[in-house]
C-alpha cells in the first residue's frame, strides 16, 4: 500500500523553481533518505507534504487522500526545532505541555496522555535524562526528546528534517539507531532529509536526490552513480566507493560534491 503517492509535482518559490515534474510512490514501512545541496529543495518537499507548502502543479496524496494541514497521523521534526535551548523544564515536562497543544506550564494530564507521554520516552530510549533540565542535555538527548514529541499522536508517517545536524557520529549512530528500531517496530513510514548519504547507507530503503529543479528516487546503487548525479547537478560528477563509504566528487573543480559524507556505515540496504 502506498503511504505516499506525488504525482508531476512542481514547487516554486517567487520565481524560482524549486522542483519540477516529480513523480514518487512511497510505500507504507519504508525509510527514504532525502539528499541534495542546501537549496535543493528537501524541506520544501516536506512541507508540500504536510500541506504547508501549495504546490505549483500536481498533486501529493496520504494513503490515497489529498493532503491536508494538521494531521494528526504525521510526526514532523523541523530544523528549526534544532536550536539550543535555555529552559530548565525537564524533557517529560515539554512533552506535557505538547500534548495540551501549550508552549509552557505543567497542566494535568489524563491517563492516555501520560501513557503517551511513557511510550514515546520509551521508543526513543529517553526515560535516563527525560526528568533533567532540557538546558543541560546533550545535543543527541535533546533530538530524541524532540522526536519522542513528533511521536505522541502515533503517526503513520514520520517526517525528519536534517535531525543529524551538529550530532557527533557517536549521537548521530545513537539516533539513526532509535529512527530504525520505530521504523521497523511500529510500522511507520520514514522520510528523512540529510546532506551526507554515508551515516544512512544500510538503513535506508531507497533515497531521493535533488538537484537544479529535478529529483529521481531509487535505491543508493541506481541513484548514486556517476551518469545520474551528473545529469542532476549539470556537470561530471564522479561516484568513489572507498573503505565501505561514498564519495562524491566534482570533476570539474577537482573537489568534493556539497553532500559528501566521511562517517563510515556499510554500504548496502536492508
């Protein structure tokens, strides 16, 4: 069953294009990695999926229904989320206040809430630092604590937006790690947006790439190649497998491509 259905789908912004005739079944369970150069177009493409961005041209179906804004069956991890925070409420504590919709307060909870709020701490593995003040966690715990969030209304669909940003390659395996256990655990469908491949190499599905307006999806071995990257960026772009990692180099320049990754993961898929 497909959980996610984009058809000629066109993205704009003012008069640039930002995506152009895409076509993309995903179906339900998958992880897809999201790449590109900064600029490519990975956020907008979620946010066209949560309806929050009209597109141009075709159309973006859920499980056969048009899109709507405010769905309670997609969890949404933005980058802007990201930033270093100064409260000293606790991580359970900002998870009660999102499930009465509040920025802050402690408000009361009911029995499901606060089994809600249990779970998602318990598919993140957060229940160590969940009582700490948030100000004082790690970049890592902070993210899970984040995700535990985008978790509480038991979403079918999960979408993570650059959630590996300032990780070291210790927290970002950590994360992965959770991401793929709830994937393959609880079913749901994950997109997830990213510039390095290397850290999701054996963990994604398939991936899609983005480029100057166009975007291909497929698994790493039909997208990441020399002819592919070089029809999307424009120029020679050559594909290296060194040491179980991608690299993807600029041959016009001599030098790497923007989405290079130096974190070892094995290459291949599940």
């Amino acid at each position: 069953m497909a959980a996610i259905t984009i058809e000629n789908l066109s993205l704009t912004y003012g008069d640039r294009v930002i995506l152009r005739d895409f076509n993309a079944t995903i179906a339900a369970g998958e992880f897809i990695g999201i790449f590109g150069p900064n600029g490519a177009g990975k956020s907008t493409l979620l946010r066209a999926i949560l309806g929050l961005t009209t597109p141009s041209a075709g159309t973006i179906r859920i499980a056969q229904q048009p899109i709507q804004r405010g769905r309670f069956d997609i969890g949404y991890l933005p980058q802007a989320m990201q930033t270093v925070h100064t409260s000293q409420l606790c991580g359970r504590a900002r998870l009660a206040a999102a499930c009465n919709g509040v920025k802050w307060g402690l408000p009361l909870l009911n029995k499901q809430q606060r089994e809600d709020i249990e779970r998602t701490l318990h598919l993140v593995n957060a229940h160590e630092f969940a009582d700490r003040p948030y100000a004082q966690l790690s970049g890592g715990e902070r993210q899970r604590l984040l995700l535990a969030q985008a978790l509480l209304n038991k979403p079918t669909i999960l979408l993570l937006d650059e959630p590996l940003t300032n990780l070291d390659p210790r927290q970002q395996e950590i994360l992965l790690h959770v991401v793929q256990q709830i994937q393959r655990e609880e079913k749901v469908t994950v997109l997830f947006t990213a510039h390095d491949v290397n850290p999701l190499l054996g963990i994604m599905d398939r991936i899609i790439y983005l480029a100057r307006g166009n975007g291909v999806i497929g698994t790493v071995d039909e997208v990441v190649t020399d002819a592919k990257l070089s029809w999307l960026y424009g120029m020679p772009i050559e594909v290296i497998r060194y040491k179980q990692q991608l690299y993807v180099i600029n041959q016009t320049r001599g030098g790497m491509a923007d989405d290079v990754a130096h974190h070892h993961a094995p290459i291949g898929h599940h």
